[in-house]
C-alpha cells in the first residue's frame, strides 16, 4: 500500500516542514511523469523510513514549482527541515535515485 501524499499547494510547506520529505512535481498531461510514477512508488517502498513522500501537480499549483525553481517535470525535490537539498529533474532508475536520496539526507543530518 503506498504512502504517498497527494498535495495541494496549501499543504506543501507544511508537509516539508518536518524532517525528511522527497516530493515528485509532476503534471496531468506529461507521458514522462506517469512512466515516472512506478520508480516514485518504488522509492517509497525501498525509503519510507527515511522520509515521507509526496506528489505534487505543477499545473495545479504552479506557484510552488516556481517557488524551488522547478523547470521540467517530472522532478523529484529532496527537503530537509524545509530546505531544499537537492532537485532531481527527468526520469531515472529506482536505483540510481535511491543511492542519490540516501547520500543527501544523510549529508543533511
């Protein structure tokens, strides 16, 4: 069962606010996002005891992609407290991701 929070733009910065958190933006209308979309939810499985994790929709709430400077989707964002660590922008593998994630919040701790 995932455990990936769908967010809107109210909650967003209360979400990341709060220890560890990695937040996919993505868009409705993007073929890459949904291909996307299994290797999130595998990263969930592999890390949800690292961090929570959620998916945001840029075309919803625009203002929160502009706001951590996101260009393309899909783009995985890693925060730390609410700071932003780290922005990972177009598709890559379970693995690679997971390696990437580990080694950013374990700098950040």
């Amino acid at each position: 069962m995932s455990r990936i929070v769908e967010l809107s733009a109210a909650q967003f910065s209360r979400f990341v606010a709060k220890g560890s958190s990695v937040v996919m933006f993505s868009a409705s209308w993007c073929k890459p996002c949904k291909e996307m979309k299994p290797v999130f939810v595998g990263l969930e499985e592999k890390l949800h005891a690292l961090a929570v994790f959620g998916t945001i929709d840029i075309a919803a709430s625009p203002t929160i992609a502009q706001t951590y400077g996101i260009r393309s989707v899909p783009s995985l964002a890693v925060f730390h407290e609410g700071r932003l660590l780290k922005v990972f922008a177009g598709s890559k593998s379970v693995s690679a991701l997971k390696k990437a994630i580990i080694t950013e919040l374990e700098d950040a701790s």
